[in-house]
C-alpha cells in the first residue's frame, strides 16, 4: 500500500465514522424532539419533525455508512 493509497483509507475511514456520529447525534435530537424538551413549532408539528429527523438519523447511522463501504470496496485481483 503506497501512501497516498493510505491516506485515501483515512480519509474513507474518516468519512464513514463522521456519518454515524452525525447519524447519532440526528437521532437524539429528534428524541429530544419528539420528548417535547425543545420547541421549533409547537408540539404537534415538533412530533412530527422529530420522527423525521429519527429517521434521516437511522438512515445516516444504519445505511449510508454500508452504501459508501460497498461504493468504496477495492476491487478484486485475480
């Protein structure tokens, strides 16, 4: 592995841990949301954003990381 390929690893690396943080931190806002403890628009309305943003979160946690990881993989040498 020549080191630009390792710094493209990091980078990668980087990218995929960076997106389940924000994932996470997605899915507590939108809890936080959903609890009532922090009001955009009134209660009914702020459920409703709070479950959206639950699941863009769950998305960004669960999914996009397998996405790029499967965007990302080295091809196979014979």
């Amino acid at each position: 592995m020549n080191p630009s390929d390792e710094s493209l690893a990091k980078k990668r690396f980087f990218a995929i841990a960076s997106m389940r943080l924000m994932g996470a931190i997605f899915i507590i806002a939108g809890f936080i949301l959903i609890r009532g403890a922090f009001e955009l628009a009134g209660q009914p309305t702020d459920r409703w954003i709070g479950v959206a943003v639950v699941l863009v979160g769950v998305f960004d946690f669960a999914i996009m990381p397998k996405i790029l990881a499967r965007r990302w993989r080295s091809p196979k040498t014979p």
